[in-house]
C-alpha cells in the first residue's frame, strides 16, 4: 500500500466475469436489490469521480437487476 487511492480497472472480459452472479442477485428482494445498487454508487462515487467504465458497470447492474439507475452526482 503506497497510500494512493483505488482506482477502478474493468475485468479483463469485462462483465462477462460477473455471469455466475446474476441470477443469485436478480432473485434477492426488492429492498436487498436497492442496497446493493447503493452500495455500487457509494463506492463508485467515494472518489467523487465517476469514470465511464464505472457508470457503465452500475448501468450494467441496474439492468441486469431490472432496478432504476439511480442519479451519480
């Protein structure tokens, strides 16, 4: 650790590595599914810098979760 802060690095294939997941996750309940997508944004915006590889991963789950996008500010 040199202190620096996490910066967010795609998978290699991209969301495809998150397939085993899915499922699993589209069956949690509606209000699971609504922390977890908060907890995307919390994390994704903890740098107070959305880059386009994240926004479009919380895009990605959003969908993929059948939630709303929720606004990144």
């Amino acid at each position: 650790q040199l202190g620096l802060p996490a910066r967010y690095v795609p998978p290699p294939r991209g969301v495809v590595e998150l397939e085993g997941v899915w499922t699993a996750l589209d069956e949690l309940a509606p209000a699971d599914k609504s922390r977890l997508v908060q907890a995307v944004v919390a994390v994704i915006g903890a740098d107070r810098s959305v880059s386009v590889a994240e926004a479009e991963l919380l895009r990605t789950v959003c969908a993929l979760l059948h939630c709303p996008l929720p606004p990144l500010s």
